[in-house]
C-alpha cells in the first residue's frame, strides 16, 4: 500500500474520533517513529510503499488510537524540554505547562551554578532529568510514591546520560526530606475529582489516576505538605516551584502565605491561566 492511500484512510476512521489537527500530529508521530520519515521527507515521498511490518504497525496504532490510547503510549516515547522521554501507563505523559514550569527554573538559576535540586513525584523523571541535563552542576534528587515510575524514570535517567538519586517515598506520610535544597519544585496531583468531566477521554482512560486527581474536599493536600516540609528543608536563599490546578491560583497562593513563605509569585501558562508559583521562605 502507498503512504498517501493509508494517510487517507487513517484520517478517515479517526475523523469521527478526533479533530484534522491532532489527526494529523498522530500521523506524523507515528510515521517518524516506524519509518524515520519527517513531515518534510513525506511530503517528498508520497509514493513511498508500506511493507508488510509497517503496515501491520500502522494498522495496530489506528485501532489504538481508535480506542482513546495516547498515541505517546503506543509509540512509548515522547519529547520534553527537547529530550527523548520513555513513557508508559505508569507515568503521565509530560505536558507542554510543565517544560514552561522548567524553562521558569532555568531562567532563574545560572547554568554553572552548584546546586542542590528535589523534584517530588517524578513520574517519567521529565523535570528532574531536564534540570540535570541543562544545569550540569546541580545534583539532583527525584521522589515518587510509585515503584513503577521510578522505574520508567531510572530508565530515562540512563537514556539521557544524567545523574539523578531517586527515592521511593509517599510525601503525604514522610516527616522529613532527605537533606537541604536550593530548589523544591512539583508537579502534584492536582485536578479535583469534580473536574474529570473536563478532561479528554484519552487521558481518563490511560494515565495513572494516582498522579492526577485529588479528592474535591482538600484539592491542596499536597501543596500543604510539601510547602510544610520545604519551611524546613530550603536552604536561606532556596526557592520552592509548583505547577498548579489553573482554577486554584490564588487559594495556592493564600496557602503559601499563611505557611510564611514570601517573593510569591503566580505565573499564567502560554494558555493564559495560572499555571505555576515560585516562592522563598
């Protein structure tokens, strides 16, 4: 089979499933990863013929997609901060906010500066391992309640050639952090349970929930203990990062003010909603 006749229909069985656009992202994710092909080359390459192996491939990845898989599962990789990431069903796929989130930390932080990292709920390692890689001097630690994603993440770790002490532990019932550190950052579960009729079916449907959701009723459990434990575990002039539940922006806020924390500030994603905090204590 030709390139162009699959393409036509790939597009035509996942139209009544997903937009032109993503459609099309799917298609071209999927096309680099089994052929090695860019958007540039296939569009050069239109005659271009399927063998038996890429077409059975194809084919599989259609029927998953059709079904709400992550097309970043049924390739098991995907980019973050321009790094190549493994990802799984015990991991979150890494999001475009979070690289923002990252990019915030560089920018604050010299590139040759020697500095002492904790990242809390590493999922894939995607932040911890991007700040190693782009900060060279900083030693970095990575924490997860999951055996599992520390696994993915020990993994990502190894493929991107950096450093990272993983630690298995639930920051909900530890009472200390392992040392003193210059930067705090985590991604936490935060979208309230109230919300998942928000979000795509594809992410309900895959992604750990563990990472994702919190009970209605105290949707900041986690920024609460962690910004308790970072009171005593930032060194004088340590910061601590959060990405943040967009809707809850300023209640994130209140609660780091009445734990004394101070130099809050808020910052909106390219999307324009509050989607991070930095603060010092």
């Amino acid at each position: 089979m030709l390139i162009q006749d699959f393409k036509h229909h790939f597009f035509l069985e996942l139209s009544k499933v997903h937009p032109e656009t993503e459609i099309q992202s799917f298609f071209n994710i999927l096309i680099e990863f089994k052929l090695h092909l860019s958007r540039i080359q296939l569009a050069l390459e239109h005659n271009f013929e399927l063998d038996r192996d890429d077409l059975d491939f194809l084919e599989n990845a259609l029927l998953k997609l059709k079904n709400q898989i992550p097309v970043q599962y049924i390739v098991g990789e995907t980019a973050f901060c321009g790094l190549l990431f493994k990802v799984d069903k015990n991991v979150l796929i890494p999001r475009p906010e979070t690289e923002e989130l990252v990019e915030w930390i560089f920018q604050n932080h010299k590139k040759n500066e020697s500095i002492k990292i904790l990242d809390i709920g590493t999922g894939s390692g995607c932040i911890a391992i991007s700040l190693a890689k782009n900060l060279p001097n900083a030693e970095v630690f990575a924490l997860d309640v999951s055996a599992e994603a520390l696994d993915v993440a020990k993994k990502n770790a190894a493929m991107n050639a950096v450093k990272v002490d993983f630690i298995q532990a639930d920051i909900l019932t530890i009472e200390k952090l392992p040392d003193t550190f210059d930067v705090i950052v985590s991604n936490p579960p935060y979208v309230r349970e109230s919300e998942k009729d928000l979000m795509q079916q594809n992410v309900l449907s895959n992604e750990p929930h563990i990472a994702l959701f919190v009970e209605n009723e105290n949707p900041l459990l986690f920024y609460d203990k962690i910004a308790e434990l970072a009171k005593n575990h930032l060194t004088e002039n340590g910061v601590l990062y959060f990405e943040i539940n967009q809707y809850l922006g300023m209640k994130t806020v209140d609660l780091l003010k009445s734990k004394g924390f101070k130099n809050i500030d808020l910052k909106k994603d390219i999307y324009g909603v509050d989607r991070m905090v930095k603060s010092s204590f």
